[in-house]
C-alpha cells in the first residue's frame, strides 16, 4: 500500500498540468469556433437582408412602399404585384425566349465544348498548345469588345432578330467556358482505362460513352449550371440582335420595365418580376447543389 501511494503521489503532480493545459486547449477551441459562427451568422445577414428585402418587398401594399420609415415587415400580405407582373403581356413570352435561347445554347455548347476538350486533353496535334491558351484569352475578353463585330457577322448572315442567331452568338462564350473547364476533369481521368477498354473490344467512340462520358458526368453537371447562368443572365447580345425582331428576353424585358417612364415607379411589381426571372437559377442551384460541390473538387487537379 505504501509503494501504491508513493507512486500515485509521483504520478498525479505530473499528470496534473497536462490534464490542465488540454481542458485549456479544449475551451479556447471552443471559444474560438463561437467567435468564428458569430462572423459567419453576421456575414450571412449582411448577404442575405437584400435578397429578404427583395422577397418581402414583393408582398407590401402600396401603403408600405411608399411610407417615410420603411418596414421591415408588410402590414398586409399583398399579390397584387405579382398580378401586375403576369398581366404584362410581354412577361411570359420574354421568359419562354430565355428559356429556349438557354436550352439551346447549353446543349450546344456542352457537345461541342466536350468533343473539344477531349481532343484536347486526349490527343497530341499541332498548336494544342496555342489552342488552350486562344480558350484562356477568349474568355477574358469582354463581350463590349465583340459584340459590333458580332452584330456585322449576325447582320450579315441574316439572323439578327432571330432566337437560333442569339443561340449561336452566346456559343462565342460558352464553348471556350466548357472546353477549358472540361478538359481539367478528362485530363483527371487515366488514358489507361481507354487503352484496357479498348483490350476488351471497344471501339474509341465506345471507351468515350463507357469510361470518359460517366466518369465526367460531375464536370459536365458543374459546367452545364455556370453555362445556364451565363446565358439566362446575358442581356448586351440578346439586346443588340433581338432589338430588330421585336423579341426579347426577360431580362431585356426586365431593364425597360423598371425604367420606362410612362409607368411609374412601381417598385413591388419590379421586385417581382427581378425575383420571378431569378427564381429557375435558383432552383437549379437547390437541385444540383450535391454535384455542384463534388464536380468543382473533381477536375481540381494540374493539367
């Protein structure tokens, strides 16, 4: 007994600022990780209280908009601008135009873009080289600095006005988008599993559908959503070559109703209509978030 206490009383002295320093550690960690929440809960309503105001902005009476102390929260719940909005006979087929000018020049964009970079991160050729760094240069050029060109090439082939020519305009920047990106994820993919699936009997086009095409699924998912938002926000081509056909898109729409004079300052149904164009990116967003989020690690390699 008396050894078992002399070796307790050798033990615990040493143990002890051990134990102390680790429930220290333990509570500045906890400190810590509540400090950094606080910031990030801050941070998050400083970046969210417009998108509220937009939202809540959209259900107040015209009694509310234009009181001298704003409120943070209508006094009656009203539809009425979401009403005026669909009212508009130009609203809905603004919004239809978008839709088919986004669908057609994603679809585009993805197959060509994707057969591109394949080639690319694939196959050895002459000026590869050079045609990565053309698809890095294109896209830092800002659409202002093309789109006269654009126009005369448009203007001259006899598709101004038309949806199949906005199409073709938008695949100026989102072909070299989709090649660029793309070629990160197939580069990421071993050539050896072409080669073995070739050993086993398939064609080149059947290791493209069989190994590369699932295998990038998550790129083509990631870039197909930027792709979308690109488009369905774009408004200097769709304004420059539908303003001849009498067509638009709901964002062309969207910037001349909120500054045409003859209306009035109509702020509740503006706010409407800026959420309802906004609302399919963000349902995309909610749909996708998962392969969003495993598709921008993916291709996240040298290459």
């Amino acid at each position: 007994m008396a050894a078992t206490d002399v070796h307790a009383e050798t033990v615990t002295p040493l143990a002890a600022p051990k134990v102390r320093q680790k429930v220290r550690t333990t509570g500045q960690s906890r400190a810590m990780t509540w400090v950094w929440n606080t910031i990030a809960l801050g941070f998050a309503a400083v970046m969210g209280f417009p998108i509220y105001w937009m939202i809540i902005t959209t259900f107040k009476t015209n009694k509310d908009l234009i009181a001298k102390d704003p409120t943070f929260w209508p006094s009656t719940f009203s539809f009425e601008s979401y009403k005026t909005i669909f009212d508009d006979p130009a609203f809905l087929p603004g919004l239809q135009n978008t839709l088919l000018i986004t669908i057609g020049s994603v679809l585009l964009g993805l197959v060509v873009g994707f057969l591109a970079a394949v080639a690319v991160a694939r196959f050895n050729f002459r000026g590869r080289n050079f045609f990565i760094v053309t698809m890095l240069v294109i896209q830092m050029v800002p659409l202002l600095a093309i789109i006269i060109p654009l126009f005369i090439v448009m203007k001259t082939a006899d598709m101004t006005g038309t949806i199949f020519g906005v199409v073709l305009a938008y695949l100026v920047f989102t072909i070299p988008y989709v090649i660029w990106t793309l070629r990160s994820f197939i580069v990421n993919i071993p050539a050896e599993l072409d080669e073995a699936a070739m050993v086993d009997g398939c064609t080149k086009w059947g290791a493209f559908f069989r190994v590369i095409l699932p295998l990038t699924l998550p790129g083509l998912i990631t870039t197909g959503v930027y792709s979308w938002i690109q488009a369905w926000n774009e408004f200097i081509v769709a304004n420059t070559l539908l303003s001849s056909g009498g067509k638009q898109t709901s964002m062309i729409w969207l910037t001349f109703y909120s500054t045409t004079p003859t209306r009035g300052a109509d702020f509740g149904a503006q706010m409407a209509g800026a959420l309802l164009v906004s609302l399919p990116v963000i349902i995309l967003f909610v749909i996708f978030q998962k392969k969003l989020s495993a598709g921008l690690t993916a291709g996240a390699v040298k290459g």
